[in-house]
C-alpha cells in the first residue's frame, strides 16, 4: 500500500500502547502528543537505530509509527524486525514508496506533513486488529 487514505474522526486509541521512532524533535513531540490526546501510551520516541532495536526487543507496545532515516541511517531493519515478530506498524516518513525496498512496499506509508487524524485512524485500526 502506498498511501494511506480517507479517515474521518478522532478514534479513542485507549489501552493502545504506541512506539514511536522519529528522530526529529519537533515531530516526534507531535506525534507523542497527538497520541495522548487520543489517549493512547507512548513507548518512546526513540530517536536512533541502536535503542529503538533495544525497544523491539524487550517488546510492551501494540503498534510502532517508524520514520525511514534516523540520523541518516535506514530504519528498513528495524521493519523487517516487526513484520517477523508479527507486530503491525506504519511508515510515517519524507520518503517517497520508490525508496523503500520492495519487501516493505505493502506498509501504509504516511508522507510529511501527514494528516494527523488519518494517521490517528490507522493506528487505531491497527491496534483494533492486534487485540482482536
């Protein structure tokens, strides 16, 4: 899938618990925030490669939002890490789909600046479907 698409509302993500691995700042903290409001809990947000393997590895979250370059580093790993653990994620990044390997090119990708509320509903679609 490439680009997510036609969300309406603001889902209550309560009981979702959300990694969150962005090395920017100022989005990081936006999203963090968008996501509490939604009343979701925050793992992170984890701003490099080395920790955020660490996080996946000791578990405790639902769903991870991951940003494609982290310090100018690729994140594809840490992606394929989730997909063989079985844990859903998203892809909210600057990348356009032609950077991403073809293995990963069925991740909804959510492109800078995203739609919150759209991004707020995939999440939420997706943490419905990990408790399920």
């Amino acid at each position: 899938m490439a680009q997510a698409s036609g969300c309406t509302g603001k889902p209550s993500l309560h009981g979702c618990r959300v990694l969150i691995i962005e090395d920017e700042y100022l989005l990081a903290s936006e999203l963090e925030e968008v996501l509490r409001a939604s009343r979701a809990e925050i793992i992170g947000p984890i701003h490099d490669l080395d920790s955020a393997f660490e996080q996946v590895a000791a578990g405790g979250f639902d769903v991870a939002i991951i940003d494609i370059n982290l310090h100018g580093q690729q994140s594809y790993e840490i992606a394929d890490e989730l997909k063989r653990i079985g844990v859903p994620f998203l892809f909210a990044t600057g990348y356009g789909e032609d950077v991403i390997p073809a293995r990963l090119r069925d991740v909804v990708r959510f492109e800078k600046p995203y739609n919150m509320s759209k991004l707020l509903e995939y999440v939420g679609k997706l943490c419905r479907e990990t408790t399920a």
